[in-house]
C-alpha cells in the first residue's frame, strides 16, 4: 500500500513540475518586460468584444423576434431569420479571436457579411424595436472590426 501512495505522490509531483514549467516558459517576461504573448494577445480583442456583443445583443433581438412571431407578428421574419445566422457566425468569430487563431482572417470576411446582412434586416425595425436598435448598433461595430482583418 505505501508503495502505491508513493508513486501516486510522485506521478502527482512529476505531472505538477511539467505542468509549472511550462507554465512558467509561457509567463515568463522577456527584456521589454512583457509575457511572451503578450503582444498576440493584444491583436485581436476589439474584435472578440464586438463578436460578444454582437451575441448578447443578437440573443436578446432573437428572443424578442420570437416572442412577435408568437403573436403572430410576421414582419419580423427577416430580422429573426438574419440574427438566427449571425449569432453562431459570431461565436465562432469571438473564439477565434480569443485564441488567436489563424483562421481568424477568414472567419472575419463570413463575419463582415453576416453582420452587414444582420444590421440591414434589423434597421428596418430599429425605430419600433429597441432590441432591433441595438443588435443593428452592435453588428454595425462588429462589421467594422472583421473589416480591419477580413481577407
């Protein structure tokens, strides 16, 4: 028993060393003082925080679509429908960014038209809707950032 304690505490202590050492080779400053990250990290979160956005506004502009359509409001079918698309281009876009991947660019472009088709659908019930306002406000600033790295 004491055999099986040992190496349960030693794989512990071995998985813990690796564990720390690469952590501390991923945090360590290098001469500026800076992580070695640290500058990705600071390409990309204009563009993470309007996708983030752009998915509460959405979500909050979806539900209201729903809650109309329910009532029998048909109007709003092509502001629900534009939403329905953007929210799932959105996350993609936001956990792109937040990884710093290359795909980014890429998803970026399906980003930029999404949020523009998303935008137009929504502006057209913008003055009766408020939840329409500020999807369209919020996909309007998201449009703008995937322009700065749409390819």
């Amino acid at each position: 028993m004491q055999r099986r304690k040992f190496l349960t505490a030693a794989t512990a202590a071995v998985a813990s060393s690796v564990i720390s050492a690469a952590w501390a080779e991923d945090k360590m400053p290098d001469e500026a003082g800076m992580h070695h990250h640290h500058h990705m990290a600071e390409a990309y979160p204009p563009i993470a925080a309007t996708a983030a956005d752009c998915i509460k506004t959405g979500q909050v502009c979806i539900d209201h679509c729903l809650s109309l359509l329910g009532q029998g409001d048909t109007s709003i079918v092509g502001c629900a429908r534009s939403v329905q698309q953007m929210l799932p281009i959105c996350a993609a876009l936001q956990q792109l960014a937040v990884q710093k991947s290359a795909y980014l660019p890429a998803m970026a472009k399906v980003a930029l038209q999404a949020c523009r088709d998303c935008e137009k659908e929504c502006r057209k019930h913008a003055d009766k809707h408020p939840q329409c306002k500020a999807c369209a406000e919020s996909c309007l600033a998201c449009a703008k950032e995937c322009e700065k790295l749409a390819v």
